[in-house]
C-alpha cells in the first residue's frame, strides 16, 4: 500500500520539487506529529534529532513550500507564532481548532459542519469560498472534569 509519505512525495513531483533526504525528514516529523501544532523551531529541534546537518533555513524553506503545496496549513493563535498543522487527505477546507483558554490545549474538528453557513455567505456576498479558520476559545473538557472533581 502506498504510504503518505509517498503521495506527499508524489505531489512535490508533479510540482516539479524532489524529496529530499532533509525534506523527507521535516515531512516524517509532521507526521508523527500529527495531532500537534508545532511552529518552525519546533520542527527543526525535532528535524535535527534525524538530520543533525539540518539548518533552521532548510525547515522554513521546506516549511514553506509544503504549505504552498497545501500538504500543511499554517495558523496562529494569537501568540503571535505560526504553526504548521497537516492538512487531512482529502480535506477541501481547513479543520477547525478549539482553544482551551485554561490550559493553552489544542483540539482539532475534523468534520466541517459550516456548509449551511457557506451557503449563505455565498448566495448573499455572491463570494466563492475557498478556505476557512475557525478557532473557538473556551474551556475544554479536561478542565471542566478537574473543575467537577474538586467541587
Ligand atoms: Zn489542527
Ligand atoms: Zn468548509
Ligand atoms: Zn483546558
């Protein structure tokens, strides 16, 4: 069976790029890292445990180009820091991000649920909608069980 690793290759060569051992690296750090969202420096720590020649530069660069090929989404939130989050296979819009304002966690919506909502923007702004960021800010469950278990 085909691997990710090799459809994400695929898709730098149809855009004329090659994998690289150093961009095969940064892409196998954000796999294995799939549920995080880590930012640039994050990456290239994790990179430099593989590729120890590997510059911070290279990651960005790398960083860059997968995000132009939207094999990653790049988001920030509100600190000021972009992360770099995979794009699910298939996926035609960014998943959405719950935000807990407690302990700083970070969950992800996979399913959309906004096609009501596109519709509407559509028809009434007459605006095609390619992409979205929808990041709610809230207390997450975790939290409130502590909260529970200490009342
Ligand atoms: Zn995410
Ligand atoms: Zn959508
Ligand atoms: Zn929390």
């Amino acid at each position: 069976m085909e691997s990710r690793i090799d459809r994400i290759k695929k898709q730098l060569h149809s855009a004329s790029y090659k994998l690289t051992p150093q961009r095969e690296a940064t892409v196998a750090v954000l796999l294995e890292h799939e549920e995080d969202h880590l930012s640039a420096e994050d990456v290239f720590l994790l990179v430099k445990e593989k590729a120890p020649d590997i510059g911070l530069a290279t990651v960005y660069r790398t960083l860059e180009l997968l995000t132009e090929l939207k094999v990653v989404d790049k988001i920030n939130f509100g600190d000021g820091v972009s992360r770099y989050d995979l794009r699910q296979e298939g996926a035609t819009h960014f998943h959405h991000h719950l935000v807990c304002v407690e302990c700083g966690a970070v969950d992800e919506i996979q399913e959309d649920l906004l096609v009501d909502v596109e519709k509407v923007v559509e028809k009434r702004w007459n605006f095609k909608i390619k992409d979205h960021r929808l990041t709610f800010h809230g207390i997450c469950w975790r939290c409130h069980d502590k909260e529970n278990n200490e009342a």
